[in-house]
C-alpha cells in the first residue's frame, strides 16, 4: 500500500472521529491506531485544522495511546537486546512524559560533561583522585544538587529536566553520574540499596565497559545525592542495621542496568500514585512490565 493510500485512507477515518456512537467511534479508533506511529504526523494536521474540542480531544488520546504502544516496544527491546547502554534506558523512561524529547541535545549536555571530567583526568591519578575530580566538575562547575526542597515531583527522575535545571534526586543524580565515569572507563556502577541509591567504584576496570563483574569487591562506595561524599562498606552495614532490613549480599553489590530501570519506573508509580494520579501510575505499570 503506498504512501498517498495510506494517507487518504487515514485522513477518511479521522474526518470520522466526531462519531457520537460509542461503539462506532472505538472501531474507528481502533483501526487508526493500527497505523501506528505513521499515523501521528496526520493526526496533528487534523487537530491543527480543528476547532471542535472534542474531536481535538479524541485525537489528543489516540497519539497518546499510539505513543504508550510504541514506547512499550521499544523498553522491551531495549531490555532484551543487552541493555548495555544506560543513557537510552534513562531517555526511554523520560520519553513517557516528554515523548518529544531532543536526545541530540541531552547526548550534546552529557557528551560536554564527559569532555570537561576527560580533560582533567590522567592515568597516574588513584582511584580517589579520579573521583575527586569527577565530583569537582559534577558538583562544583556544572552544580548539580539534590533537589531537597521539592523531592516528591517526578521531574525529579526525567533526565531532560535534570540536564537541565541541575536538581534530581538519589537515583537519578546516579544515573548520570554512572553514564559520566562509565563514558571514562571508570568502573563505577549503581547498588540497589532499599530507599536510597547509591554508587560502588570497583576494585578492577574492565575492558567490556557495561559488563557488570560477578562478585568483585568495591573499592568504595559514592552517594551523588550528597556531592559525592564517599564511604565504606562498613556503613552499608550499619544503614542497613538501622533499617531495620534483612542482611543481603545485593546491598554491596552492583547492579545491572535493567534493576536501575526498573527502580526508576517504580519511583515514578510511587510518585504519581501519592499525587493522586492514578490513570499515569497504571500506564507506567504497563511500561514497566516490558522490562
């Protein structure tokens, strides 16, 4: 079927989207959003020439729905196919409310990050040196922070908006934090420590950059929330004490990318089902499934 058929034949349905029948307008709903993406350009043109709020509406729900469906497939590709590259996992996520999202200019913003952290770095610096210097360009020239004062908002987790206005929380200062010193070959990965979420730096680079080494020990722990302060192994283990929470061996350890994913889906559920949004919470739960 070419082009200009698929046009006209797109064009035909959604001068029927005023339908009043219930039942009608579902079917005709549902025959566009079998085109897909392909259909959004031409959905636009027609709520552009509209002026009727319910037919803009109708159209709103359905780019909307076709966007959730393709964002669905692509975080199970993404899961499936290695989910080496943390940066995409972390767009994927922010695509959800920022489907738009520019990742030329979030690749740009991280991309200088990482140059400005490489130009002071050096073979001969020791592992606390190379941090020192990856917490000095993080925190002290680009100013990234904790965004202490308003740390229930969702944008705290969307990483065009921490690009951006510089504040995030734990996970996603983390976040980027890793992307940066992984960029470097630095052997920094996230650990999964319940209600908060910190950075090990291992005792061993490795030459596969992404691969997650079984049982490697770390050299020291880092908690980006606090401007990188680092710390030991020891006060994982009173924390975990003072939790209140079962010994496991996974609050040491680092984790894969697909777990830092996850774990921020389940932090924007939380966040939106506190907020008392409950349609945004569900459809998050089913892109979340897709890990």
């Amino acid at each position: 079927m070419g082009d200009n058929v698929i046009h006209k034949e797109l064009k035909a349905l959604i001068s029927l989207l005023d339908e009043p029948d219930a039942e009608v307008y579902e079917q005709i709903r549902s025959k566009i959003h079998v085109f897909g993406t392909d259909a959004i350009p031409v959905l636009e043109s027609a709520w552009e020439a509209s002026f009727d709020p319910i037919l803009q509406e109708r159209i709103e729900e359905i780019i909307h729905m076709i966007q959730l469906d393709d964002l669905h497939a692509s975080i199970s590709s993404w899961a499936q196919l290695g989910s080496e590259d943390l940066m995409n996992g972390f767009m994927l996520t922010a695509r959800y409310q920022y489907p738009d999202l520019d990742s030329e200019k979030v690749i740009k913003k991280i991309g200088q990050l990482v140059q400005d952290v490489w130009l002071e770095l050096n073979n001969n610096l020791t592992a606390l040196e190379k941090i020192k210097v990856v917490n000095h360009i993080f925190f002290d020239v680009h100013k990234f922070r904790g965004n202490k004062s308003n740390i229930k908002s969702p944008d705290n987790l969307y990483m065009n908006i921490l690009l951006e206005t510089k504040k995030g929380n734990p996970l996603s200062i983390g976040i980027l934090y890793i992307i940066i010193a992984r960029a470097l070959k630095l052997p920094v990965f996230g650990v999964d420590l319940p209600n908060h979420f910190v950075l090990a730096y291992l005792e061993h680079s490795h030459d596969d950059d992404q691969t997650i080494p079984d049982g490697d020990h770390a050299l020291f722990y880092i908690n980006p929330f606090n401007r990188g302060t680092l710390f030991t192994h020891n006060e994982i283990e009173a924390y975990i004490r003072q939790m209140k929470l079962p010994h496991n061996e996974n609050y040491f350890r680092p984790c894969d990318n697909v777990t830092i994913i996850k774990r921020v889906f389940g932090e924007l559920i939380n966040l939106h089902e506190g907020l008392g949004n409950t349609v945004k919470a569900e459809e998050l739960k089913k892109l979340a499934s897709a890990l």
